[in-house]
C-alpha cells in the first residue's frame, strides 16, 4: 500500500504500479481533500483512511506527509503489518514552515512548491503529474495540511513503531536525509538507506533505484503473499 503525501495522489506513485502490477498486488488510497475525496484534511481522517484500507500482511509505504501518515497507521495497527518503509517522512517542522499555513490560501504555485519541498522534476511527465494533483487538491486542503504538520512531533512516539522498517531517502534532498537520519535513530527497528542520486522526489524521477531498494526490503520481510500499500 502506498501513500501518497500532502497535495499530491495515488499517480505520484504510477511508476511504481507500472513496474511491481505484476509481482505485488497493489492498493492505493486517496486522502482527504485529495483527488476526489472530500475534506477537509486532518490526520485523524487520513490515518482513518489509510488503516480502513490495511489488510494483514501489508507492506505500507509513504513518502514526505505521507511518510508521517504512514508512521501514525503504523502506531495504530503494528499488528497488521508486515512492514513499513518511509521516504523522507515529517516527524516534526521547525522554523519558517510552521507558518507556511498562513500563507499557503495566497500562495501561487512555484511558492506552493517551495512550502512543501517539491523539488523542479526533469521529467516532463512527472511535472505534469505535480502540478495537476497540485490543482486538484487546492490551496485551502494544503493549508489544512501544513497547518496540522505545524502542531505534529513524532519524536516521543516513535517508539510505538514496532514494525520492521525502512527509512530512505536521496542524498541531494539534504532536509529529507536529515529527517530520514533522525527517524531511523528514533525507530525501534528500523534501517536507513541513502541513494546517492537521488532527490525528495525520487519515486519519480530514479523510479528503477527507489523500486530495487523497496522490493528487496520487502522481499526479506514477506511471511506471505506480499502486499504494497500506497497512501498519496
């Protein structure tokens, strides 16, 4: 299961459904306020969703927020999983971005971009992808997001993470690797890998390295049938 993170959608993760189709079953969730899903946004809601959708034996996968949503269905049902993999994940905003919130209802596209640290992608298709899940979910669910991000710190509940875990991130995403480094420390059980080429969106854009790093994770923690679960 995957999931995807805040302004985005299940197409951020189309590179992925392309590639493993044929050797996972898929699932992919929308988030409130995401696509056609209605809001408003809370993370009540989004974890909410994202646990309706788990069934045993799944393998949870976020990215960015939806790293952090991942890591609080994680807490709720560790049972249920039967592992977790996070790139870059939020586990608490400091400085300027706690206020980004205020701004974001005004705010015009490339600033949008810059509060959530979307990075201009070299693909043509993958810039598409951005910018119309960027329309679809608007500024408003945006601003509710940054919002609940600004009063969100994991780092005392870390702990509660018992499922076996992979934390990821690219080197030349240097705010990602730090969060990427200090949850890998906090996590019980949890290892951290570095790709040397790659960016914060990286499932996109080194779509062939983001796929071998998480299918040989998952492919040592698989008790049965695997499943991926994507939450955008």
């Amino acid at each position: 299961m995957f999931v995807h993170g805040l302004g985005s959608g299940p197409r951020a993760w189309h590179p992925q459904r392309i590639a493993l189709q044929g050797h996972y079953r898929i699932v992919t969730v929308t988030l409130p306020g995401h696509g056609d899903s209605p809001g408003p946004f809370t993370f009540r809601d989004a974890v909410e969703t994202v646990a309706d959708a788990i069934e045993d034996g799944c393998h949870l996968v976020g990215m960015a927020a939806g790293g952090t949503i991942a890591l609080m269905a994680a807490m709720s049902h560790p049972d249920r999983l039967a592992s977790l993999t996070v790139s870059a994940p939020i586990i608490r905003l400091r400085g300027l971005a706690t206020m980004h919130h205020r701004i974001a209802p005004v705010a015009p596209v490339g600033l949008l971009k810059h509060m959530l640290h979307i990075p201009e992608l070299s693909s043509s298709a993958a810039r598409t992808i951005v910018a119309e899940d960027l329309a679809t979910s608007g500024r408003q669910v945006i601003a509710q997001g940054l919002a609940k991000l600004a009063h969100t710190d994991l780092r005392h509940r870390l702990q509660q993470v018992s499922t076996r875990s992979l934390v990821v991130a690219g080197r030349k995403d240097p705010q990602g690797l730090e969060a990427a480094a200090h949850t890998a420390r906090l996590l019980p059980n949890a290892t951290l890998t570095v790709a040397d080429d790659a960016g914060r969106m990286w499932n996109l854009e080194l779509p062939n390295t983001f796929n071998r790093i998480l299918t040989g994770f998952i492919d040592t923690n698989a008790e049965q049938s695997p499943t991926i679960a994507v939450a955008n």
